[in-house]
C-alpha cells in the first residue's frame, strides 16, 4: 500500500481504490480496467462474464447460512469523467490520478479524482475479495461508458442476472437512499462554418474560475456556465465594434458544467482599449450577478501570434452567438410532487471548433419522460432557426418511484437500527443507470447509495474518508440482513 492511503480504514476498501485509480478509465478507455477485473475474478475462481460492452459480471455464492438467501446485484461503473484545469499537465489515456490526502478528504492534484463511481468498484472488490464477509448470493455488475451515455447498461444482456435485489453504489450523500432518478439524452447542434479571412490583432479571451459541478446534482446551485459567459461577451462585442473569432471552445463533458472557456478572435488594429473596455464592462456585470456562486470567475485577454488568419464568416458568428446566448440552459421545471427537486434541466456542457463546424453538446434531464422529448424538440428548433444541424443521441430513460419495496424497507430497517435515525428517502435529477435496468430486467427491486463526495466531475472533486467507511460498515450490515 502507498504511504498515501497508508492507515486509512476501511483499509481493503481504500487499497482497491487505489489500484483502480493507477489505471486510465476515462468512458471510451476502458479495456484496461474492464481486464483487471476479469482477472481479479479469475484469479479468485469466481464466475465471470465480460461481455461486448466491457461490462463485467462477477458472481460469488451466499457464505454460510446465506446460500437459499436472495441474490444480490451490486453495482457501479468503472469510468470516470476526466476534467482537469487548463495548467495542468495530465494525460488521462496513460497517467494514474494522483492522490492527495487533507484531513479527513482524498482528492486529486488538478483533475477530477474518479470516486464517481471508483469507490462503488473498490466497495465490491473488497466483499469479492474477502473469506469473512457474509453476504447472501451476490452478482457484482460494473458497467462501462456510464459517464458518456450509459451505454454499458443499455447493451447488457439481462439474461445473465438471477438477482431481483439491485444496490447502485453510485450515490453521493451519506444518509439518503436514492429511489428515483432523472432520464436524458445528449443533444447535438453543428454550427456550419463559412470562412473568410480577416486581418487585426489576435486576442485570446479566455472566462476561467468557475466552480463547475454534475450537471445533473449541481444544477439547482445557480453556478455560471463558461459557455454562456464568453457567449455574452461575444455577444457585446460583435455589437459594438468589428470583431471576428477564428475558434470557439468551452467544456470537455456535457455532463459537468463548463468551469473554462476561450475564443480566438481578431479585431482591427489600434482598438485594444475599446475591445479591452467592452470586456471589462459586461465581465462586470457578470461577475456581479456570479458573486455568491462563482467568485473565482475570471476573464482574461491576452495577445495571440497568428500568421494566417481564417476567420468565421459574420452569418456563422451571428448563428453562433445566438445559439450561446438563447439556447435554453439551466433549471426548466421544478416537480409539483416532490419539493425541492429539479424536474426538468439542460446543460450547454461543450461548445468546440472542428474542422469546418462549431459542435455545440447539451445534456438534456427530466424525471418525466414527455418532458425530455419536449425540451429536445425546443433545441432543435433554435438550431432550425440558427441554421445549424441538430440530432439526438445516448437517451436513457428514468427511473419511478415504487411506493412498495422490500430491499428499501430492509436498508432503512438497518439504518435506523445502527444510527437511530431515519435515513432520507429521496429522489435526485440526476441520472442513474437504475432507470435502464428497470426495463431491461423485470422485477427489479432497487435503492441507490453512497458516500459523501463534493464537487464531482470538477477538479475539486473529493471524497470523505469517515464516509467511506461508516457506508462501508452499513453495507455489510443491510447485506447481512438480507435473507
């Protein structure tokens, strides 16, 4: 064990969490890790499956007194979202993360540390790992290419499952017992390029500082949208002077809200105190509107060295600037049943210049399916109406709320039996791959749940190390429980 982690309980836990972590998982670089399972299963002679997908499928029978017991699938992903600040040097196809331990928080130096949902791996490889554990049946399932669309759970094939019991490790509140989720898909606009060529000064805007955050957990924070941001100032800037951009990028991850962003752009020569007194004042205003939420945000300018300069065209810069100014964004219905949670949301997640297009890539939440299907309509006419092109794609559906369920009774059972409180029983916008196992495996009885982590798919993503360990010790009580 490293001196990193060294001391740390739950050791076993912490120890495979390290491991995984030692191996690039980034969704769409995951034969490496899918492999490493396969051969912790094979090593322990139990029954394993990797499928086409890379899933894998680990199953270990019922210890002593457990074996008529009911089978138990457990459940998380092996990838990560890989976000990391601007200055930072990171390769997240070939370096492990790094580890940084503070206090009762392991996180990582610059990029985002992967316990979402690295420690639902580490969870089930400790209890696969173990002689002492009792535990009925179980059938350890970790998917692949969550992160990116849920593509893993939507090819698995159900038939390799007897377990009707499914715990979803990939929660991240200690205390609360997920039993709904939010559906999506991941909305697609092309912005055509016709290009000219221009001559100026080349300038670098770039908005940093954001606190970014899960755009599904995080949206109901009011944090600033990168892209939006720099939207705006383009916005300002093609109206008031001749400016034209050369690119555009912003966000790596439709799923997190963009923390960066930056364009190139070129403006006529001898007016950097007008372009610089432009940016300034809307800057201003929206730091002053982000002062509570963000108030690390930034906008910088610096001076670019560019020989040739190819420009967009003024009719694509106008589509642009109003698919990044208009596009609806954030919170779009609250639910009327259940205070407090997010019904519907969009995230304006990755704005990026390829080739001779503008990829702009929204992620699309409800928790009522017509809603989903609504919102999509609604982004496709904006980019009718921005002369773009416009598809759909990686849906995934939610998942209801049961109001009868035997695995959630027992969960809370144990829970109030060791902490003498109610655990919160709660639904989250976020989406989980509950909601595709709820229709490819009839019969499933589910609950989700985890330890605390913070700021997930930011670079300020960590994990408590206390939490991890007492949802250690209550999983091994409510699987013990299940007879």
């Amino acid at each position: 064990m490293s001196k990193i982690i060294e001391g740390l309980e739950p050791k076993s836990v912490l120890e495979y969490f390290e491991k995984i972590n030692n191996i690039p998982r980034g969704s769409g670089n995951e034969k490496e890790i899918s492999d490493y399972l396969l051969s912790f299963a094979k090593e322990r002679n139990l029954e394993v499956i990797q499928d086409e997908e890379l899933n894998v499928i680990i199953k270990k029978p019922g210890t002593k007194g457990y074996e008529s017991s009911p089978t138990v699938i457990l459940q998380g992903h092996m990838d990560m979202v890989c976000e990391k600040n601007f200055d930072v040097e990171h390769d997240f196809l070939k370096d492990p993360i790094e580890l940084v331990v503070d206090g009762d928080y392991i996180s990582a130096n610059g990029t985002t540390l992967g316990a979402d949902n690295g420690i639902a791996v580490a969870y089930c490889l400790a209890i696969l790992d173990s002689s002492e554990i009792e535990h009925p049946p179980i059938e350890v399932f970790i998917t692949s290419n969550e992160e990116a669309g849920m593509n893993g759970a939507i090819g698995v094939d159900p038939s390799n499952f007897s377990g009707r019991i499914l715990v979803n490790l990939d929660s991240e509140e200690e205390g609360e017992f997920l039993v709904s989720c939010a559906g999506g898909l991941k909305a697609c606009i092309n912005v055509p390029i016709k290009w000219e060529q221009a001559e100026g000064t080349a300038y670098k805007i770039m908005v940093k500082g954001l606190k970014g955050g899960h755009s599904g957990s995080d949206i109901d924070k009011n944090r600033a949208n990168s892209n939006r941001i720099l939207g705006r100032i383009l916005y300002d800037l093609n109206d008031a002077m001749d400016i034209h951009v050369v690119d555009i990028f912003g966000g790596s991850k439709d799923n997190a809200i963009p923390r960066e962003a930056y364009a190139n752009v070129i403006i006529p020569d001898g007016e950097f105190d007008k372009f610089n007194d432009i940016v300034d004042k809307i800057s201003s205003d929206i730091k002053n509107e982000f002062k509570t939420s963000d108030s690390g945000l930034t906008v910088v300018i610096t001076k670019e060295n560019m020989d040739e300069i190819k420009v967009m065209a003024k009719d694509t810069l106008n589509n642009l600037i109003f698919l990044l100014t208009c596009l609806p964004n954030g919170i779009q219905t609250m639910s009327a049943d259940i205070e407090g949670l997010v019904e519907s949301s969009l995230n304006l997640g990755v704005v990026v210049t390829k080739d001779d297009s503008v990829k702009l890539t929204i992620a699309v939440r409800s928790s009522v399916g017509s809603l989903k299907k609504v919102m999509a309509y609604q982004l496709g006419l904006f980019a009718e109406y921005g002369h773009s092109e416009f598809k759909v794609t990686g849906e995934y559906p939610e998942w209801e709320y049961r109001k009868e369920s035997k695995v959630r009774d027992i969960f809370a059972k144990t829970y109030e039996d060791m902490y003498g409180k109610k655990p919160l029983i709660k639904a989250i916008h976020a989406g989980l791959e509950c909601g595709v196992f709820d229709e490819k495996i009839e019969g499933l009885d589910m609950i989700s749940l985890g330890p605390n982590m913070y700021d997930v798919h930011t670079p300020d993503e960590r994990l408590s190390i206390s939490s991890t360990k007492r949802t250690w010790e209550f999983l091994l009580n409510a699987l013990k429980n299940i007879k």
